[in-house]
C-alpha cells in the first residue's frame, strides 16, 4: 500500500486470500511540519479514514501543504500521485507539446492543478526529480547537462549542422515497425522541447534519444505503479 506501506484492502490482487487487513497509524502519533510546528493525532487511523486532514511533504523536507479530503486517506493520496506524476511528465515535454499531445482537451480541474505550488515546487526539487526519473528513465534525455561536462566534440550548440544531422538521422535509427509518428510530427515535438537554461545542453545522444522516445510514443506509457513524489500523513481527524 502506498499510504502504510502494508498489504491493504485498496490494492487490486488477482487472489483475495493475499488480501489483508489495513495497517493503522501509531496511536499517539506526532507529525511534525516544515517549520516544526506539532500536530498530534490521538485517534485510529488507516489508509481508509475519512474527512481528514492529511499533509503531504515533499522528499527534500523543505515544503509541506495539508489538505482535506471526505473520501479516503488513500484515494486522496492516489489522486496527488497521479497529478504529480502528469505534471511531472509535462514539465519535461513542455506547454506547447503538453497542449498538442492532449488536443487541448485538458479539463479545468487539471489547468488549476498546473497551477498548484504542491506540484509546481516538484518539477523544481531535484529530490522529487530523481524519484520520478527513477522509475520513468526514458525521460533522462530531457535532462539538460552541464556545458563544462561535456567534451568539445560532443557539445554541439542549440543550432549547430552537427546538432540538426543528428536529430534527422535518428529517424532512420529505429526499426520502422516501431514508428507511431510522422517525421513532420516528430520534428514538431523536437522543435517545442523546453530550452536548456544557460550554462546547459542537450548531448548528440540526448537529441536522438529524444527523437526515439517521440517516434516510438513513449510519452503515451505511463507506469501502472506511479511512485510516490510526497511523504504523507494524516495530522487530523
């Protein structure tokens, strides 16, 4: 279970016998915040109580938000799991792809939660980064590295011969039968990557990784097992 890292009722299991009784929350619990303030919980909890209060903290121990939720502890969890996790994945391919790739069908409740500082800090905390690069490693190739990490014959500039050969070239580097774009639609997707910040660069090898992971549409892959990006507990109830 994400919540009590235990076997828990809400996890799909294709044998109900493996199915066990949800693990409550140590009784009297302290949780302390970001600015070490205390909250005590003295009642049961388990990963299904209802209309608490809860307070998810980011890895780097450097921001925490609490929120409330009528429904379980556990769906409120999976729902910030999935809306980190989708905004994490836009944050690499940028706004522009983001708008194409979802024919701007995005709903209201999703452009609010762009919004939201929760999920914004994460795309900026290189804690929170690590654990979703982790388990999604395809999007390594849109991690810019440092310029002064790079030699000089594989450092090719944002619009170099030698950087445009080598995203034109990958469209041949992969078996056709694994193609799901166009080259038009690919070089569309290259083009609107966010820009590396100054001081940073996208390898030779990134680009054409990047050409890859956009002719095979592995932006469509999502983990069946999102990871975790908040630590979380229940502070009331």
């Amino acid at each position: 279970c994400h919540c009590c890292h235990s076997p828990c009722q809400r996890r799909y299991t294709t044998d109900e016998s493996e199915q066990h009784q949800v693990v409550p929350f140590s009784i009297p619990h302290i949780h302390q915040f970001v600015n070490a303030y205390e909250a005590i919980l003295n009642c049961p909890a388990t990963c299904e109580t209802t209309d608490c209060i809860y307070v998810l903290t980011c890895p780097c121990g450097k921001f925490d938000y609490i929120g409330h939720t009528v429904s379980s502890f556990a769906t409120a969890l999976a729902y910030h799991r999935e809306e980190g996790n989708r905004i994490m994945r836009e944050f690499f391919l940028g706004e522009i792809n983001t708008e194409y790739l979802t024919h701007r069908l995005k709903s209201e409740q999703k452009r609010a939660n762009d919004q939201l500082w929760l999920y914004q800090h994460s795309t900026q905390c290189s804690a929170a980064l690590e654990i979703f690069l982790e388990e999604n490693p395809s999007y390594w190739c849109f991690v810019p590295t440092k310029v002064a990490a790079l030699s000089l014959s594989n450092t090719p500039s944002r619009n170099s011969p030698s950087l445009r050969t080598s995203n034109e070239s990958s469209f041949t580097s992969v078996d056709e039968s694994t193609r799901l774009r166009g080259e038009e639609e690919i070089r569309f997707l290259l083009r609107n990557i966010p820009k590396p910040p100054s001081g940073f660069v996208f390898s030779a090898q990134q680009r054409q990784q990047q050409a890859q992971f956009f002719q095979s549409a592995r932006d469509r892959i999502v983990p069946r097992d999102l990871p975790d990006l908040y630590n979380a507990d229940i502070i009331a109830v």
